[in-house]
C-alpha cells in the first residue's frame, strides 16, 4: 500500500514538471514572438521617418520634418539611425530590458538637444535673458531652420544656464549623455 502512494505521488510529480515545462516553454516561445514584432515595428517606424524626415516625402514628410525641427532641432535626423540601432540591438541581445534603453535613448538626445542649445546662447543667437515663452519661441524657430536643439533642449537648457552657466551647462550636460 505505501509502495502505491509512492506511485501515485511519483505519477503527479512528473506531470506536474512536464505542465510546468510546457509552460514555460509557451512563455519563452510568446515573449520571443513579441520581441520580434517590436524589432519589426521599429525597423519599419525608422525606415518611415528615413524617408519623411530626409527626403520630406508627402504631405506628411513636408509638415513634419519642420515641427519635429521645432521641437528638437537638428535632433530630429538622429532618431531614425538611433531607432534602427536600438532595433538591432534587440534583435541581437536576448536579455529583455527594452524599457530601460528606450529611457536611456531619450536622456541621451535630450541632453545633446539642451547642450545645442546652449552653444547658441554662448553664440549669443540665443539670449537667455527673455522671458520663457519668447526664448522658447526663438528656439523653436531655429529648430525648424535646423539650428540648435529646438523647444525640448530649450526648456532644459534654460534653467541649467541660469544655474550653472554656459560652460558649465555644457559640461554637466555633455557627461550626463556620456553617462547614458
């Protein structure tokens, strides 16, 4: 009789790991399915703005190349290369931490936007010394003629003048990105 309950529990064990193996097999089999369809969709979203951005293609590259100029400056012919990179990188890397580079990516652009900025400012084409609104208005005009770092860099930019200086600025912003 004991010999039999050993059996049975035997019996349920060994079903239990094969369900449990199935499962995890399902698992790595779904998130490397979702691993790939995000690679797709960023190849696909880079080579799209490759050609709206470069090319300004449509009406669509047309009005969109000058807002995201606006928005960060000469920034915006980064993004495509850097999508497709990071694409790559996914696609290469098994590890699944697609968040934390997708963060890292946009503090690195960001600080390189604000550090463009502040090379206008030390140029003197830009004057820190207007109120928000207007000096964000200037920078978003130079960023639509591909100069500096647009809006984004500006609202950074700004205060880390006014704190630290130019200079100062420059290399806070330029070891944060390095960092990155």
């Amino acid at each position: 009789m004991a010999k039999a309950r050993r059996a049975k529990s035997t019996r349920r064990t060994s079903t239990s790991r094969t369900n449990s193996r199935s499962t995890t097999r399902t698992r790595k089999k779904k998130n490397n399915i979702d691993k790939n369809l995000v690679v797709v969709v960023m190849i696909i979203t880079s080579l799209l703005l490759c050609v709206l951005i470069y090319a300004q293609s449509g009406w669509i590259g047309e009005h969109l190349s000058p807002v995201l100029g606006g928005i960060m400056g000469w920034i915006k012919y980064i993004i495509p290369v850097g999508t497709l990179a990071m694409a790559i990188k996914i696609a290469v890397d098994d590890k699944e931490y697609l968040s934390k580079k997708i963060v890292n990516y946009i503090i690195f652009l960001v600080c390189i936007a604000a550090t463009m900025v502040i090379v206008e400012i030390n140029k003197g084409t830009l004057s820190i010394n207007l109120d928000f609104s207007t000096f964000l208005e200037e920078a978003y005009d130079l960023g639509t003629q591909n100069v500096a770092g647009g809006v984004i860099g500006a609202i950074i930019a700004m205060p880390v003048c006014k704190l630290l200086g130019t200079i100062g600025g420059i290399i806070l912003l330029v070891g944060i990105a390095l960092i990155t």
